[in-house]
C-alpha cells in the first residue's frame, strides 16, 4: 500500500513565537548559564568546584582546551534555540538543522535518563565504589547543577525540535506504520536495518554481561571502580541499542504495522544518536591512553564503543535516507 503524502500548509509565523516557544527558549537559554560559568572560570585558572588531588588539576593547558571546546558546544544550544523559534529558523537547510539536534540528543538523553536512576539507586545505597571515585574527581555539587542544567536542556530543546519538526516536516511521519510506501521500505533499506541489527549483537552483548556484574573484557581500574551507577550506565546503553534498532527493522520491514510512524522514528533517532554519540566520544576518549595502565580501555571496552558508534551511524543514515525519499515523494 502506498501513503500519498500532501505538501504542508505554509507555517505561521506568528505561531513560531507563541508563549510555548518563548518559554522553551527562555529555559533552554537559561539552563546553559551554569555550565558556562563553571567552565569559564575554569578556562581562567579557578579551581570552584575542583578538589584537592583531582586529575583535573595535572594539566593546566589540556584543561583550558577541553572546558573551552565544551563551552563552544554547550553554546550551540543557545543557538539551535534560536533556529528552532525564528521565522528565518524554517529556511535553514534541513542536513545543517538535523545532524546538530541529533547530537545533542545523543549527548544528552543518557544523562536525562542516567542521571535521575543514578540518584534513585544513590538513595537506596547502590551508588558503590563508583560514587566514591567520582567525589574525588569533582566536587559533587558540580554534578547535580551540571547535570540538571543538561536536563533541562534536553526537555526544552527537544520540545522545540518537536514542534518545529511538526511545522516542517511533520507531514512525513503521518499515518501508521503499514502505510509507509513500499519504496521507503526496499531492499537497500531492508538491509541497513539488518546489517545494524548484526553489528549491535558484540556491544549488545558486552553492555549486557557488564550491567549484570560480569567484569570480564573490563580494565583492571574500571572493574574496581563498578558500583550501582555504572551498571546504570551500562544497562542504558543496552536500551538505546535496542531502541535503535527496534525502529530500523520496524521501519525497513512494516513490522508493529498499527504504529504510528512517530514512533519507530523516534525509537531510530534516540536510540541511534545516544549510541553513536556516546560511542564515538568514549573511543575518543580512548586515543589519548590514561596515565595509569589500569585505567586504559581493553580491546572488548574498545569494541564495544566503536561497535555501537557504527550502529548508531548505519540507523542515522537509515533514517535520513527514507525521510528523504518521503520529502522527494511529497515535493
């Protein structure tokens, strides 16, 4: 069955800057405040928030470079708010709008998601030898303003994608799932999906026998330090996996056909860029190598986060390619 798909309406301007908006705008703007100030003063030589014998003290210089390059990011929210409430925002070309929401999505859903089951499992005293390590890094203060400022990033950055996405494209994604044409759900497509679902079977597996407790494949410092949190880390990385694969083989094969298609979309987008993301920064992370040797990622630590970062990307360009042919369709 194939979805005739009518062009959308020319988007009001005046909508654009209704209360909503300007109250998502205002909170997503504000919410930036803390983290930039921290960094700034870190960036100019304050140890607020610092302990006595943190790592982050060894290296002044890489210290500054790092809280400069997180700033610039976290200064693309305030950006991205703009766009996404400006009239001028609809002009923006779709690939320049979407692949910075998409990262930031990827960035910050695992802390809105982590961070609160991290509190709940703190509270009944599963926090383990993984909060001990962290008080020792930075103040844990930090964490709980840095933290909530994120979230609150999340949630008003991710209302006004919704709502902009709604006005611009939302004519893509309407109908249920056993509407979608036959040619969004073609061979090439098909396998993307399968391809993804292979490849997420080593870092599925690994995230999994980590967030039971198993701490093979583990270096010698990450293993001691395993505590309630981590395996919540862990256990996310599980579900963002399988979020992202679950919406590529439901879109690529019309399976869950009484769906909406918001929702194999949405399963796509989040659990893609969470991975990749997260995947991506953590091999990053890994390049460098830590001073201690038993703090340095094993082979299966690398695996896993770069397994999970080509997961992310193969269900990205799967969802690109098939909204794409649907705005084609529509033109």
């Amino acid at each position: 069955m194939t979805q005739s798909i009518a062009s959308p309406a020319p988007p009001d301007p005046a909508v654009r800057t209704g209360r909503p908006r300007r109250i998502l705008r205002a909170v997503a703007v504000v919410s930036c405040g803390p983290y930039l100030a921290l960094k700034a003063a870190w960036v100019a030589g304050s140890h607020v928030g610092i302990p006595e014998g943190s790592p982050l003290l060894d290296d002044r210089l890489t210290m500054a470079v790092v809280n400069g390059a997180s700033m610039l990011l976290d200064s693309a929210v305030i950006v991205l708010a703009l766009v996404l409430t400006r009239p001028w925002g609809l002009r923006a070309p779709a690939w320049l709008l979407a692949f910075p929401v998409w990262v930031a999505t990827g960035l910050l859903a695992p802390v809105m998601a982590g961070f609160p089951a991290q509190l709940a499992v703190r509270a009944f005293g599963g926090g383990g030898a993984s909060s001990a390590g962290r008080e020792a890094f930075l103040d844990e203060w930090v964490f709980a303003v840095v933290y909530t400022g994120f979230i609150a990033q999340g949630l008003a950055l991710g209302g006004l994608f919704v709502l902009y996405a709604r006005e611009r494209w939302g004519h893509l994604w309407r109908g249920r799932v056993r509407e979608l044409p036959v040619s969004a759900t073609g061979a090439a497509h098909r396998a993307l999906a399968v391809a993804a679902a292979v490849l997420a079977l080593l870092p599925l597996t690994l995230h999994a026998l980590w967030a039971c407790g198993v701490s093979s494949g583990l270096g010698e410092g990450r293993a001691a330090e395993r505590g309630g949190e981590f395996h919540v880390l862990e256990g996310l990385f599980v579900l963002f996996l399988l979020a992202a694969v679950t919406g590529a083989v439901l879109l690529s094969f019309r399976r869950g056909r009484g769906l909406p298609v918001s929702v194999p979309l949405a399963l796509a987008w989040v659990g893609s860029s969470a991975v990749a993301c997260w995947g991506g920064w953590l091999s990053l992370a890994s390049v460098g190598g830590a001073a201690d040797l038993a703090d340095r990622p094993t082979p299966l630590m690398n695996l896993a986060h770069a397994g999970q970062m080509l997961v992310g990307l193969l269900v990205a360009y799967h969802v690109a390619e098939r909204s794409a042919g649907a705005a084609r369709r529509s033109a």
